[in-house]
C-alpha cells in the first residue's frame, strides 16, 4: 500500500472518528439536559402537590407566587405560609414522587422561625412503602432562606445517580463508540507496523534480487563457454549438462527480471515511453516461438489476425513483455496437450486480442483474485506448474500504465481465454503539398 493512501486513510479515519465522537458527545450532552430539565420540572410539580395538599389539610392559601424555589440542581425550597407537619410531608411527598414515576431517594427539613434554622430533618429512601413515620430520620443541615417564614427543603442526593440510570442506553453505546475508537487507534498501529514490515520485506527480497544478478551472469558465461568446448560438445552426457546449466540460467534469470519489474512497476520508477508499434510485427515472433514450445508438447497453436497493419502506441519493450506473459501462462495451463487460438479483431477503432487455452478453466471465485500480486489459482497438493504469481499482475500493470482493457473469461473445464482491449494509433498519411 502506497504512503498516499496510508495518510489519506488515516487521515479520513480521524475526521470520521472525530466526528463520530462529536455527535456522540452532543447526543449524551442533550439527553443529560433532557432529563435534568424533566427531573426538574417532575420536582417542582411533586412539591407544588405537596404545598397543595398540605395547604388544603390546613384551611390556608398558598402564595400567589414563588411556591417553590430552585436553589440548586438538586436543592427546592417550598413556600407553605402554614404549619407543616412533618410525618405528613413525608407521606405526601413519597406520594407525589410516586404519582409522577420519579423513584428517587430525598431528604427534607422544615424551617423553625423560633431558632431561625432548618429542623427536624430525615431521610427517606424510595424502595420504602409509604407508611407515615415509618422512614429513618437524620439530622442532616440543610441551608434555610432568610426571605420566608414557613417553609420546608427536599434535596435529591442521589439526582446524579438517577439521570445516568436513565440514561444507561447512551452510556452503553457510548461505551461501545470508546471501544470503537480503541480499535480502530490499534488497527492503525498494526496496519503502520505491517507498513513497515512489508517494506522492509519488499527492500530485502529487491536487494536480494539485485545480488542474484552477478553470480547469474557468471552461470551464464561459464555455460556459453562449456557449449562451445570441443570436448564437451563431443561427449552427449556433458552437452546435455552444459544444456541444462544454461536452461536453467535462462529460467532463473527471467523470474528475477520479473521480480525487478514488478519492483521498478511498485515504485512508480518505470517509465512508459509510448511509440509507434506495428502489432503485425512484434507478434508474429513471439507466436512462431511459441508454437514451437505447443509442438513439443504435441499440441497446436492458430492465430487469426487482421490482414491489415494494426499501429499501437506503446512502449515496445513492455508490450511484447505483456504478449510474451500471456502466451507463456496459456502454454503452461493449457493442459498436457495444449490447444492454443489467438485471434484479433479490429472495431471502433480498437483492436480486441483474444489468447484462449484449452486447460482445465477458473471457478468464478477466483477469477477476480487472477492479476492479484503472488496469486496462484488452488491445486491442492498438485504443483506441476511452477511460478510466482507475478506474470499477470506484471500484464495487469502494464496496461493499466497504458490505460488499456484487460479482463477474463472462463469456465471450469472449458479453458480460459484472455481479452486486451488496444486503442489503434490513429493514422499517420503525408497529406500532399
């Protein structure tokens, strides 16, 4: 994976997250003021109820106004202007919070002008059944109001506690995004090592390539000159060893050149250097030469191409590189006697190339994985064809550096056949003084 695209998915992957946690943020931010605001207003209604009732028990009015007074989030004062009894402001209270669905712990006090302080406290849990008097009741300091005379304070301690129970399905998903974010923070640090990793691996194997290139070419010279011996060339066992060594030279040398490709391709230090290429004139060699390889394997080779020059613009090198690929994978998977049918055809300007086998055929699932870097179509435990994988992605490469079309088709048992779509280099004729 390229360095561009490492940053552009990094980079993508903390604004998405960013924002993820934003919204996240806002949403558990707004339902903590949702149900703080329906706390509170659920409050002021359960006290004004009480303030009701106990003006009612009293044959007194309630203020006109200012009945009950916020003096923190979780602190009401109520203004009575009657006497309050407090096994009765219990009673009433656990009533009310009842009544409007509010299970919440409270503790209360009730103002007494002769001390000028707030008395007779206690605590009153929720899970408790509403019997008056029947509540456990502490000494606890509640802060009176110098602007009333009659008058009692609730105080919610456990309010906190009761609104992120409310809220337990935020908290769970936000808790999930956490998890999320944790995830995704250790993904990057993995992709980033196997980066690393993989670079490290892919300068290795490009080196290693590299210093293959010396002791190949000292194979190469030590063969050339053991074939033209005079005594090895007498003697049919040695000839044929001198022939091996320099087949094998041959064989090795060109998986290394198609490593050093691919690497030259990755990198993007490979140059393209388009010109005019008769396709008339680069094929026909290469399908005489391999023609010559069907023979020996006792099968047969056809090619139909249009009576006509057929102009590409190309770099030659790559170009009959590519063609050499193609007809080479169709030889090798063609079958023990391979049936090999190379056909070209020119429309709308374009020159469609067909190289098609007569081998067992791909399933469908791997059809897509086939220009994949190092994939080679399963064969179980059978290994007859050797290779790295590297030929078609090299082929799928080049013409993607070309802008041209390449794709698949086949079917199990039926062979495969290779498509290159090739726009023709549009014509060149003197046009007359």
């Amino acid at each position: 994976m390229h360095s561009h695209v490492i940053r552009r998915v990094i980079v993508l992957g903390v604004v998405a997250i960013a924002g993820i946690v934003g919204m996240q943020t806002y949403w558990v931010a707004t339902t903590w003021d949702l149900n703080d605001t329906e706390f509170s207003q659920k409050a002021q209604l359960a006290l004004y109820g009480v303030a009701r009732q106990l003006a009612a028990e009293n044959n007194a009015d309630l203020p006109k106004r200012d009945i009950v007074r916020q003096r923190s989030s979780n602190y009401f004062i109520v203004n009575t202007e009657s006497e309050i009894n407090a096994q009765r402001l219990e009673y009433l209270m656990q009533q009310e919070l009842q009544r409007l669905n509010l299970d919440i712990d409270f503790e209360y006090a009730i103002f007494n002008c002769a001390t000028n302080e707030m008395a007779y406290g206690g605590y009153c849990y929720a899970e408790v059944d509403l019997q008056p008097g029947a509540l456990p009741r502490t000494d606890r300091a509640l802060p009176p109001d110098d602007d009333l005379l009659y008058y009692f304070g609730i105080k919610f301690p456990t309010r906190t506690g009761y609104i992120w129970q409310k809220m337990q399905l935020v908290v769970f998903l936000s808790a999930i995004l956490l998890l999320t974010v944790a995830f995704f923070a250790y993904s990057l640090v993995v992709i980033l090592r196997q980066r690393r990793l993989a670079h490290m691996q892919k300068e290795f194997i490009d080196n290693m390539t590299h210093e293959f290139k010396t002791p190949l070419s000292t194979i190469r010279v030590a063969a050339t000159v053991l074939a033209r011996d005079g005594k090895v060339a007498g003697d049919p066992r040695l000839s044929r060893y001198a022939q091996l060594i320099y087949t094998q030279y041959e064989r090795l040398n060109g998986q290394i050149e198609k490593v050093l490709q691919i690497a030259r391709t990755e990198k993007g230090s490979f140059e393209i250097k388009q010109e005019r290429v008769d396709l008339q004139s680069v094929l026909p060699p290469l399908l005489a030469s391999a023609r010559a390889r069907v023979e020996e394997q006792h099968g047969h080779l056809t090619w139909q191409l249009p009576e006509r020059p057929l102009p590409l613009l190309a770099d030659p090198l790559h170009l009959t590189n590519i063609l050499y690929n193609l007809l080479d994978n169709a030889i090798k998977y063609g079958g023990p006697d391979p049936r090999i049918a190379v056909i070209g055809r020119v429309a709308n300007e374009h020159l469609h190339l067909a190289i098609s086998d007569s081998g067992p055929g791909i399933a469908p699932e791997h059809q897509d994985k086939l220009f994949d870097k190092f994939y080679r179509v399963p064969t179980g435990d059978v290994h007859d064809v050797k290779g790295f994988g590297l030929g078609l992605y090299y082929v799928h490469q080049i013409c993607r550096a070309h802008r041209w079309d390449i794709r698949v088709e086949s079917k199990v048992g039926r062979g495969t056949t290779l498509h290159l779509r090739l726009p023709l280099a549009p014509s060149t004729k003197a046009v007359p003084a």
